[in-house]
C-alpha cells in the first residue's frame, strides 16, 4: 500500500512540476486541487457544479501527458486518475463518487479523446460507477472501437445496479453473427449471478459454434439455480455430442457446488440423472457425488457400476467408497464380490480388509475356497483387517486347508488378527476337539505370545497325542519365561515320547538362553528325578545357559563309567558356549583312554572356542592352540588346528608355522595359514609382517601360498 501511494505521490509531483513550467498560476491552482482530489490536501466544502467544474479542470490538465505515445511518459497521469476515482468512492463520499463517474462518462464519449485515454475512463467507471454509469456503458457497447466496447462490457458486468443486467441482454440480443462478441456478453451475463437472465442463455446452448454453446454451459454453471439445471438438463437430448458433454459436466459443477453448500437432495437429483451418461468420466463424478449425498442410492449405483466394462470406472468406485461416510456401499459391494472378475475381486478385498466390515465376512469367506490364489490371499488379508470370532473361524479352518499357500497365509494372518473375543476363541479349540484343528491353534497361541497360557500350554504338552504335545512344545519356546524353567525341566524330565522330548529340550533351551548361570541349578536338580531319556536330554540343554555350574556338573559327566552319560556329557562340553571349556576338553582330547570319536569331537570344540572366542587374551589362545597341535591323532585334526593358529597374531603362532611348512603332509596349510598371520600381523607390526610372508614367499610352496604371500609384500589386501 504505501508502495502504491509512493507512486502516486510522485506521479502528482511529476503532474506539478509540468503545469507550474506552463501554466503559471492556473497551474499552481490546478496542483493544488489535484493534492485535494487525491485525499493529499484539505478539500473545501463544494456544491455539484462547483465539485462537477473541478473535476473536469483537474482531468483536462492530466489529458495532454494521458495520451502520450510513451507508455512511460503517460503512466503517471493514468495512475493519478485512478487516485483520484479511489478518493471519490471512499466511504462516505457518494456524491463525489456519482459525479466523478458523470464526469469520466463524458470524457470516455469524447470523440476528440484518444482510444487509449478513453479506454482508461472506461476502466475508472468499471471500478466507481453504479446506475448512473449505465446509460453511457449503454452507447459505449455500440462504439466503433472493439477495445472500448469490451471495456463498456466489462464495466457493466462489475457494475452493481440491475439496470446493467438488462443492458447487457438487450446487447446479447443484439449480437448477431459475432461470435466473440456473443461468448463475451454471455460470460458477463453468467458472472453477474442474476438468475433472470436464464431464459435468454438457455437457447445459445444449441448454438452451432461450439464456442458460444460452451459459454452458455459456463454461464448456467455459474449461476446455477433450478431454472440453470432444468436448461442443463434439456441440453443433454439432442444436442451434438460435445455439447452434450459440457451441459454434463456443467450439471456436475452444479451439483457439487450444491453438495458445497449442504444442499444434499438437490445434488443426489442431479447426480442420479447422470448415473447412467455414456461418458465414464461423467458416470464417475456422479457416483463419487452420490455416494456422499444419498449413500443408499449411491450403494445401488455402486453394486452396478463395479460389473462396468471400464476399469476405470470400477476403480473410481473402489475410490468412492473408501471416502463413503458410511458402510453402506461396501456392504453393497460385498453383496456382488462372488459376481466379479478376480481382478475387481482383489480390489474389493483391499477394500473390505482396509475398512473392516463385520457384514463383509459371510462374502468373502467362500472365496478362501476356489479361484486363484491370488483372491485367496487377498480373502485372508481381508479377514484378517476385519478382526472378529466370525473371521477368526475361517482362518482356522483356512489354516487346515490343503492349499499350502493358503494355509501358511492363514496361519500368519491368526498371528496377527486382532478384536474381541478371538483369543478366547482360539483357546477354546486349542482345548478339545479334534487333534489336527487343536495342533494349529495350539501353535497359535505361540505364534501370538500368549504369555498367560503357559499353564495351559505346559498340560497340553503332557497330553498323549504326540500332535497336540508336540505343538505345544514348540508354542512354550516362544511364550514361556525363566519363571517358568521348573515346569519346563520337568516336562523334559517326564514326558516318554522321544519326539516331544526332544521338542520339550528345545523349549527349555529357549528359556535358558534367557537365564543367568545359577539358574542352571535348576535344571540340573531336574536331572536325578528323571528316567535315562530324560536325564540325556536335560544335560544336553546345559549348554545353553553355560556358567561354572553347569560346566563343572557336565565335566564330572565326562568321566561317568555310563558309557551313554559319558557320551552325552562330551558331546554337551564339545558345544560349550564359553571360552572356559577349552582347557577341560584340551584335557579330554589328549587323554590316551579317550575314544577317537570323543578324542575328534573334543578337539574339534576346544578349537572352535580358541578361534572364535576373544574372552581370553590371543595369547592364552595361542599357547592353548599349540598344546592342541601336540595332540591331533589324525592329519584332519592337524590342519584344522594350524588354520585356527593363522587368526592368533603373536609371535609364537609365527614360529610355530614355520616349523610347520617343514612337514609335508601339512605344509601347504601351515604356509596358507602363515600369509593368513601375516596379513593380520600388517596393522600391530608391519615389518613383522612382511618379514614372515618373505619367508613363506621364498620357500615356494604352492602358486595359492604365493600369491597370497605377495599381496601381503605388496600391501594390498
């Protein structure tokens, strides 16, 4: 704003200073009426003609530099008018407004005034004049020069008296064969928003020039109104096809600026008339309208128009009812889903599982049963969203299907649905009934980490039928705690079938994973109340939960004269989880009593805690790795304990490779072993390292140990 006044305050300047250096004191006087017109300087009281006289003097002064050939030259003068008609229609100041306007009206007549002049009068009016500007837009409309009869027309469709209106139809009427001419009237005509003048547009929507017809759509759309719809209405029989296709989408305008407006039954009228137009487009605006302004109807249209042979018709009614605002349309939709290709079916499904209709279930469950299985998983998602007993029920029985696709989607899709009384369900059939049926929903429940029914899975577990118990097993893996180890070791203690004791051990297993090392106390209390079987299968889980407990009770094992506890025993400490077993099964391993299964088994752990553990220092490690190498009575064994010696970077796995390359039947795994060192040797001790890879560079063993050898040399990896 103040922008806008800078400029004006220059262009007054600018106006000034010209008719002080030409005018003298008229000039002088001329300026200061200027700064009083513009709201610039105190304006004295005048009567009409006083007010009347001044304005013309002020406007001829502007009029020599207004019509300058340079758009620059003129530019100030042309704003300053528009100051001056902004001052005269402030609030407050009508009669200054009227006579401003009068007075604009005779210049923009004037003859002698330039086209570009008038035309800026012209635009003055547009923005200040009311009735008493008419009568001149009026002759203005007849005026040779078209610029300032569209000027004369603009004007007259800003202007607020309804005289201007009826100036405007009697020039429509008057158009004749111009058709530019025609468009524009219509346009102003529509953007005036007087609904008397829809009798006179309703004929030129069956004009042949496209162009007017299509402006006679527009104009009724602005105004709308019923006598505008009827118009519309009529327009769609026999029309050309284009136009049919305005009038149509000049009806769904209508009609959504009603819906806007809360006027719901006038645009359900309209919208349902449309429904069944040839133009998807058209079909489509009116079902997304619908569907909000009378969802019962719209749910009819809906169940009709998802069978459309355009898929893009059956997408948008997909659309439409995830914005529906009631389930009315998908439940319509549901009705037909079994009628409907797989595609369209897959669809709906989407549909149904993202809005989760209880009424949808008794639809989609028979589709888990034929088709593709495509739709079928699209049902089991479905189902799954929808989340209630009903859905639940037919997953379980999805879940016992003989299509593995369906049952494995069925399976997740009970580990996850959701509502009430679901899991009470599940429960139920995990209970009694038949085996199979309680088998799957026994792994449910571990599935969905029912942690309350440990109880329950722990009976089902001792039960007979090796299915059931067996499920159940495996659902304790996944929802049983360390406070519940007791009951879990004795379940292993206890059960006699050999399948489920094995799934029993792992389940314990699962639960000591979770335990600190005293917990295995318990277990091991577990181990003198049971049968052989069980005792096995108790101390094999020790090495799970690891600690000095539980080594210290599996090594006194390894000395048992039961052949079978013996067995168990090494083959529990050969797994041991922690570094501290090492030593124990060094011990064992070199014993010349041990057998060679146990003499390999042990020394093949102990290897593996040496290579893979770093809770000892390397060195420790390393001088472990070389008692190992004095004991193999096999070359296997041999080789396997120089490669774990090639990952200990210190010194004395350096000196003992190198005697190693000497003994052929390992010398081509001491010398990969040694370029393994020395490639780990590179980041503590460079040198060292490239002095060891020269030595087995030199020694020329195999092209592998080479190769190796000179990547070391070279620094590369």
């Amino acid at each position: 704003m103040s922008n806008k006044f800078s400029k004006i305050k220059s262009a007054v300047f600018v106006i000034g200073m010209t008719l002080l250096l030409t005018g003298g004191l008229y000039a002088q006087d001329t300026d200061t009426l200027l700064a009083q017109l513009i709201g610039k300087a105190e304006s004295p009281q005048r009567s009409s003609s006083q007010l009347t006289s001044v304005y013309k003097k002020v406007i001829t002064s502007l009029l020599p530099l207004m019509s300058a050939q340079d758009v620059g030259s003129r530019y100030a003068s042309q704003i300053t008018l528009q100051a001056i008609a902004a001052h005269a229609s402030r609030p407050g100041a009508e009669p200054e407004r009227v006579i401003l306007a009068k007075v604009l009206g005779t210049f923009a007549q004037s003859k002698d005034t330039t086209a570009t002049v008038r035309h800026w009068f012209v635009l003055q009016i547009e923005r200040i004049g009311k009735g008493e500007s008419v009568l001149v837009l009026v002759t203005l409309l007849s005026d040779s020069d078209r610029h300032l009869r569209d000027y004369a027309r603009r004007a007259l469709e800003k202007n607020p008296d309804a005289s201007a209106t009826q100036a405007l139809l009697k020039a429509l009427v008057a158009s004749g064969t111009d058709s530019a001419w025609t468009i524009g009237l219509i346009n102003a005509l529509g953007d005036r928003g007087d609904l008397s003048v829809v009798p006179e547009i309703t004929p030129f929507l069956l004009a042949d020039n496209q162009d007017v017809s299509e402006a006679a759509v527009i104009a009724l759309t602005h105004l709308g109104g019923q006598a505008s719809v009827r118009a519309l209405q009529e327009a769609l029989n026999g029309s050309s096809t284009a136009n049919r296709m305005k009038a149509a989408q000049g009806l769904i305008t209508v009609a959504q600026t009603m819906q806007a407006k809360n006027d719901y039954a006038g645009a359900a009228a309209i919208f349902s008339k449309l429904c069944a137009d040839a133009n998807s487009s058209i079909r489509i605006a009116s079902l997304n309208g619908l569907v909000v302004c009378d969802p019962q109807q719209g749910a009819r249209l809906a169940a009709q128009s998802i069978q459309d042979k355009d898929p893009k018709v059956r997408a948008a009614v997909v659309k439409a009812s995830r914005l529906a605002p009631c389930k009315a349309i998908l439940r319509s939709l549901s009705s037909v889903l079994g009628d409907l290709d797989d595609e369209t079916k897959i669809m709906i499904l989407g549909l149904i599982a993202d809005r989760g209709d209880f009424y949808s279930v008794a639809s989609v469950t028979p589709l888990l049963a034929k088709g593709p299985s495509s739709v079928k998983l699209a049902a089991v998602k479905a189902l799954t969203r929808i989340g209630c007993v009903t859905s639940a029920q037919a997953l379980i029985d999805a879940a016992l299907s003989n299509d593995r696709t369906v049952q494995k989607a069925a399976r997740l899709g009970l580990s996850l649905i959701t509502g009430p009384n679901v899991e009470g369900l599940i429960v139920a059939k995990a209970s009694a009934g038949d085996a199979r049926v309680r088998a799957e929903m026994i792994q449910a429940m571990g599935v969905r980490n029912m942690t309350g029914s440990v109880d329950q899975l722990l009976a089902f577990a001792a039960e007979s039928n090796r299915d059931v118990a067996r499920a159940a097993c495996k659902a304790l893996s996944m929802v049983a705690g360390v406070q519940h180890l007791g009951a879990m070791a004795q379940l292993v203690a206890k059960v006699t079938d050999r399948s489920v004791r094995n799934d029993a051990a792992n389940a314990l297993k699962a639960v000591l994973a979770q335990a600190d090392d005293d917990d295995a106390q318990i277990v091991i209390d577990q181990i003198g109340q049971a049968s052989q079987d069980g005792k096995i299968a108790l101390l094999k889980t020790l090495d799970t939960v690891g600690g000095s407990k539980a080594i210290g009770y599996v090594y006194r094992g390894t000395e048992s004269s039961d052949a079978t506890w013996k067995d168990a025993a090494i083959r529990t400490l050969s797994d041991w989880p922690d570094y501290d077993a090492a030593g124990a099964l060094i011990v064992i391993a070199s014993k010349d009593s041990t057998s060679l299964t146990h003499h390999v088994v042990t020394l093949r752990g102990a290897l593996r805690l040496i290579k893979t553990l770093d809770t000892a220092s390397v060195e420790k490690r390393a001088a472990l790795c070389l008692k190992a190498l004095e004991i193999p009575r096999r070359v296997e064994e041999k080789k396997q304990a120089i490669a774990v010696l090639g990952v200990l970077p210190v010194k004395a796995s350096s000196d003992k490779l190198l005697q190693l390359v000497k003994d052929n039947s390992v010398r081509n795994e001491a010398g990969l072993a040694a370029v393994e060192l020395a490639r780990l040797l590179r980041s503590k001790d460079r040198n060292a390292s490239k002095a060891l890879a020269q030595k087995i560079r030199d020694l020329d063993i195999s092209k592998a140990v080479n190769d190796g050898a000179d990547k070391v040399i070279a620094g590369r990896r």
